[in-house]
C-alpha cells in the first residue's frame, strides 16, 4: 500500500524491553517518549481503526514519577472521542488512580488521551492500553503524514529502555466499487471481461460481509450492454471476471457497476468496432402448397445479428430439411460472394402436406448454422371452391394457380361495417361507429344505419366551439336575461349582467333607458308653495302654485286672504287680477276670437301656424308670422291635381286627363296592356306592354339573313327565286320544324308570284 491510501490505523504494543537506540516499529527517549511508527497503512477517510499497544517498563521504578502518561495522535489523524480507552497495569506496580493493579477506563480528546500515574511501586511494571481508535480526517491529509506516529510520553525520569510497538494496519470501511483494470477496445456483440472490487472510500479493497449483487449497465453510449449475473461473495473484495458484451459500434463507451447501498463506479473509456461476419440467417417461409415452386434467402449475419455485407472469400451455403417427413426438392449449393450479403435459392419444392416444417443452412465452417421459423406446406389448391371459408365478411377468397396457394378476397365492406350475420354492409350500427365531426360542438349520431351530426346537447348552457365544452356562454349574445336595464357581457365563459348606471335617475325597463321618475311621490321636492310635482311620460314637472304670490305660508301649508289687489299676482299679464273679499279673482283677458300674447297681454291672431289651419290640404300649409296668419302656398303643381279628400297630389283621376293615353294608379301610361299598343301590322312583329305602362316594339318575324320576306298581305314569311326558265319568281312560305330541339328545318308550299 502507497502512504496515499493512509486512513485507518491500529495500533498493538507487545511487552517487551528494547535499547533506547534500537530500530524498529517504536522507540523510547530518555525522557520517556514513546513513538509508534506505521511502516503501512490504508484506510477510509473519515473512518475508525481499534488499536492495542503495550509499554513495558524497565524494573527501575524510581525512575517514574507521579504524572500523567500522555498519548499523542499523529499528524492528520485524531482519536475517537466516543470510543472507551482501557488501561491495564500487570502486575499491578502502578496505582493508576484506580487502585493497585486495577485497571482505569478513560475518555480520549481530539489529540490526546490522558493517564494519570497516582503511585509507583518497586516492581517492574507493564501497561497495556486497548481500545485506542484513530481517524483519519482525509485521505490527503493521511497521504500529507511522512509516518504516522502516536507518541506515548511517560512521567518521570531518566527511562533508559525502551517498549517494542508493533504496528498493525487495517483498510477502512466498505465504501464502494471499483473497476479492476481498464477496459481496452472490443468488438461490437462479442463478449468480453470485467471484473470490480469493494473498496473503501480510499480506493483500498474491502472484503464485503455479505453476498453481494453487483450490476453493470451504460453511462455513456447509445448502445445495449448485456451482461452475465455478478456478485461479490461473502468474505471477497472482487466479482472475478464477468462476461459482458455491447451491442453498438460508437467510441467514447464508459460502463457503470452498481451495488446496493455502495457508491457507483464508472469504466474507463473505449470503443467498440463492427465484427466480422458470425452467422446465417434464413428469412421468413410463408405457407407453401405441395409440389409447387418456393424460394428461400439466406443471410449473412455479423455478432449482433445485423446483415453485413461479405467482405471476404465467398461464403458457401447448403440448405437441408429440419423439421418436417417430406422430401426438398431442388436445393444445391449457392453461394454470398463478396460485395453480397445475401443469397436466393429459386425452384425449391416439397412433396409432403405438413405443418410446422423447418428448413437448415449452414456453412460447414466457422459461421452459425441458421434454422428457419416453422412454416406450413398444405395440398394445393385446383379451383376457387377450395379456398372458400364461408365467411361473407372477408370477402370471396380465389386461388392462384401458380402457387396452389388460396388468396384472400377484397373486402366486401372496406370503410363499412360487415354484419357477418346478414351479409351486409352497414356505415354504422350506433354512433360510435361514426367519425367525430370536426365541429367539436357537434355529435356524431347514426340514424337508419347513416352516420350524421346533431348539435351537442348542453342544456341551459351552450357550446364553447373552442373545445367542445359546455359553458354559459361564448358570446354576449348568450348571456341575455330580457331585462333591459341590464348589460349583458360573457367575461371567460361566464356571464355578467351588470345593471344599467343611470346616476340619481331610474332605469326604465320597457325601453333601458334613464327617466327621472315613474310616479309623482318621486318628483316631490317636499315644498307646498310651488304645488305638487308630478311625473309625466318619466320626466317631473313643476306643480301649480295653489296661492298667488304673496299669499303662501310654506311654514304652515296654506293660502292667506287677500287684502288689495296687488296680493293677486298670478305673474300672468293675460289675466286681470283683483282682489274681492279677501279671495283673489283672476279673470282672462277678452280677445274675442283672437289669442292673448302671454309676453305682453296684447290680443293678437296668432301665436304659431297651428293657430292659422284652416283644414284645408289643397291651399297649403298656413303660417303665423309677426303675429298675424298668412296663406300657405298650394301642395301641388299646375300639371297635378289636388285630391282634398285624400291629402294628395296625383297626375289623373280618369283618361281624359291624360291626353291620349291611360290613367292608371293616377298616373298617365302609354298602355294598359299589349292590346293597346298593336300597330295593326304583321311583319314588324307583335308589340308589348311593359310593366311600366311603355309600349314595346316587336321582334320581326321573318329571317332576312336567311332571305325571307315578309308579306303583310297574308302573314306569313316567304322564301323567292325564280323558276328553271329564269321567267318569273316563285315564292314559298317558310314553315319551321324544330326536332328534338337539335335542329331547325324549313318547309313550304310553293306559290307562283
């Protein structure tokens, strides 16, 4: 072991006397300093070692005094304050506190363990000191100790021997795991060794005190490592070799070993190449019919299975029946050349129905051997009978005649449901044979066997089309609760209904706007006075003062009796105001037919143009202006005609206003219909009425691109040319056929002109 693995340290003195210049574990000064030296040491930082050491002492006790023995720990390293340190005098010519020949229990410190020596006898005297535990503080500052040393000072004087101290070193405790060695560059898929260790926390290797399971897995790699069952047995500290093998090729691969309860270990780097070629491979046999021609492919396999090119020499390949009674036919000797990675064996055959047939390939050299999965060879099929299973569902099977194999019939239903039972096909049978509609707010529902969509039922709530949810609402729209002195808003899917702010008013719920009131007591400003407000059509009006001016007593909510006429001011100038035993008498101002100005309480004819109407619509609105009526001007214009009865202006009552033409709706037309508009003629075609009471002109009968002529004479169109001798023209009247809507044909008698 290196210094650098220093952490536990046990120390054993045995009895014996030595010269003070004597070499070896320990020596003694003539001051009586004993020192312990460690040649070796390893340990676990941070952890305890029980040692035993042994002074023996010269036959001179004279030489010791009454004091302390003192034990020093080494540098580095400090005692166990927890732990009990007994010393024991033999034969019990030192009294150490305890009583002759008793031995004393003590408590070590940090760095020192005390001993007091109460009295010396004449005899030679032995102490033996167990229990004294040492630890490291850390693997360094173990390493940082040339030689540990516990150095065990002695009181008194002049000591001229010296006690051997033999040193015994012990590893620390089971901390984890460690690889054994380095793991050099490997084959992907081929197996290789490791091997790992218990070790302490110093990297020294611990015997475990139990069997212990160790796994092995990847901590760096993309591949799959497989790897034998490890352990590390009772009493061990190493798993021996263990197979493992890793699956990819990559560089940089660093493996990880696991215990429970032990601190994780981690590989070395290394990488991983391909192999070589290791083994055939057959690929898949479907179902074969007797006597009928089949291939087979053999592969070429590397460690982990993949197909590999060959690289090399051609790989010679045999194929044999495995499994199986019959007879294969056909087979010889192939060959995967090189640059190939396969090899296809043609016009194989086998004259033996049977199932779970297999069939070998092999190289005859270093390469596994391959063996094909199980397939069936069955009796051909002649016909499209033998292959029928009598299931509708999976339609009408045939057979191939060039296999002798059955095939499978196309589907008879495809996207539909097939009812085996009926032979039919369906779209769906319920709805959850139905596409979800893209719609989330609608379902899919199957109706008479047809799959259709309804909307999604959310009861007093709605759809949120978003995700299909139901919610209280989406939109404003949703949230309306019919009452007008609300606003209705839907704030994250719920609704709000906030009441209409109409300030110190009301809200009025036949139409949500703001009124100052709906009934009387509400416009009551609480004063006698000016009379009792009132609400009109939700606005307050002003009351009538019950007593003139002068004459209320707001204190006491009554009229006082007048004295002189000026107590009788109703502030009204077309009112005479007098005042007749005490009550106050307001007469109106006579203007006869005229009106009473309120400004001035002069009588006038008019105040507004309500006050000049005489009733009549035919001589225009009348107008008040500067207080004197004036004619209205006349509705209509010169042409029109005033129809006082009905408050209108029209164009005509009857034809004869309308010089030549029609009055209808009392307006003058061309034509009433198309009677009306016919000229008389033939050839210019027949003429219409529009619906605007306009006469249209016809569309001419007769085709004159075609060389027809029109004779107004007898109606009719007419096809001329001249007779064979070029004498005299001859005209035939066309008459037109239409077949089928194809074609058009024109036909004629013949008229000498």
């Amino acid at each position: 072991m290196t210094r650098s693995k220093w952490c536990w340290l046990a120390v054993a003195v045995a009895g014996m006397l030595l010269p003070a210049v004597a070499l070896g574990a320990a020596s003694v000064d003539t001051k009586g300093a004993v020192t312990v030296n460690a040649d070796d040491n390893v340990g676990d930082a941070g952890a305890f070692a029980a040692a035993t050491a042994s002074i023996i002492e010269e036959a001179d006790p004279a030489d010791i005094t009454v004091g302390n023995i003192v034990i020093t720990a080494p540098a580095g390293f400090e005692f166990d304050t927890t732990a009990e340190v007994t010393v024991t005098p033999n034969p019990g010519d030192l009294n150490l506190g305890a009583g002759d020949g008793i031995a004393l229990v003590v408590t070590p410190e940090e760095d020192t363990i005390t001993v007091p020596v109460t009295e010396v006898s004449t005899a030679a005297t032995t102490l033996t000191f167990t229990g004294i535990t040492l630890r490291a503080l850390d693997c360094e500052a173990a390493d940082a100790t040339a030689t540990p040393d516990v150095t065990v000072t002695a009181p008194g004087g002049d000591l001229t021997d010296a006690a051997l101290i033999d040193v015994t070193i012990t590893a620390g405790e089971l901390a984890g795991l460690m690889f054994n060695a380095a793991i050099a560059n490997q084959v992907a898929c081929t197996n290789f060794n490791v091997a790992v260790r218990s070790v302490d926390a110093c990297e020294n290797p611990v015997n475990v005190a139990a069997d212990t399971a160790v796994a092995f897995a990847v901590a760096t790699g993309t591949g799959e490592l497989t790897a034998a069952a490890a352990q590390i047995a009772n009493g061990a500290s190493t798993t021996g070799n263990v197979a493992v093998s890793y699956d990819t090729i990559e560089e940089g691969v660093v493996l990880e070993a696991t215990a429970e309860g032990l601190t994780a270990a981690e590989s070395s780097e290394f990488n991983v190449a391909a192999s070589a070629a290791a083994a055939l491979a057959v690929q898949p046999i479907a179902t074969q019919a007797v006597g009928f021609e089949f291939e087979v492919t053999v592969l070429l396999l590397d460690a982990c299975g993949d197909e590999i090119v060959n690289a090399g020499d051609p790989v010679t390949v045999t194929l044999a029946r495995g499994d199986g009674t019959g007879a294969l036919g056909g087979q010889d000797v192939r060959a995967i050349n090189a640059g190939a990675s396969s090899v296809t064996f043609t016009g194989l055959t086998y004259d033996t129905a049977e199932a779970d047939v297999t069939i070998t390939a092999n190289d005859g050299g270093a390469l596994t051997d391959a063996v094909s999965d199980a397939f069936d060879v069955i009796a051909a099929c002649t016909e499209d009978a033998d292959c029928d299973d009598a299931v509708f569902c999976n339609g009408a099977e045939t057979c191939n005649l060039d296999t002798g194999l059955c095939e499978d019939g196309e589907l008879p239903c495809a996207a539909e449901l097939c009812v085996e039972a009926d032979d039919v096909c369906l779209e769906c049978i319920d709805a959850e044979d139905c596409a979800a509609p893209e719609d989330l707010c609608m379902v899919a529902v199957c109706e008479d066997n047809v799959c259709g969509e309804t909307a999604k039922d959310c009861g007093d709530d709605v759809c949120n089309p978003a995700d299909g949810a139901c919610v209280e609402c989406v939109a404003a729209a949703d949230c309306d609760d019919a009452n007008l002195c609300t606003t209705d808003t839907c704030v994250d899917l719920a609704c709000v209904n906030t009441p209409v702010d109409c300030g110190d008013e009301f809200c009025d719920p036949a139409t949500g706007g703001c009124v100052e009131c709906f009934e009387d007591a509400e416009c009551d400003d609480g004063l006698f006075c000016n009379g009792a407000e009132s609400c009109v059509l939700g606005a307050c009006e002003a009351g009538t003062p019950p007593c003139l001016i002068g004459l209320c007593d707001e204190e006491n909510d009554w009229c006082a009796p007048c004295v002189a006429d000026g107590d009788c001011d109703d502030e009204n100038l077309c009112t005479t105001d007098a005042c007749v035993l005490g009550e106050c008498v307001n007469t109106a101002v006579d203007c006869g037919e005229e009106l009473c100005d309120p400004a001035d309480g002069e009588c006038v004819e008019c105040l507004e143009d309500a006050n000049c109407d005489d009733g009549v619509f035919c001589n225009g609105a009348e107008v008040c202006a500067d207080k004197a009526c004036a004619a209205g001007t006349a509705p209509c214009t010169a042409e029109e005609i005033c129809l006082e009865d009905e408050d209108a202006c029209v164009e005509c009552v009857e034809d004869s206003d309308c010089d030549g033409e029609f009055c209808v709706d009392d307006v003058c037309v061309e034509c009433r219909n198309a009677a009306d508009c016919d000229d008389g003629l033939w050839c210019n075609g027949a003429e219409t009425c529009s619906a605007a009471g306009a006469c249209v002109a016809g569309t001419a009968p007769c085709d004159a691109a075609a060389g027809e002529t029109c004779n107004e004479e007898l109606d009719q169109c007419e096809l001329c040319m001249f007779d064979i001798w070029g004498c005299y023209p001859v005209c035939i009247p066309t008459l037109t056929l239409t077949v089928f809507g194809l074609m058009t044909l024109r036909f004629g008698r013949r008229r000498q002109a």
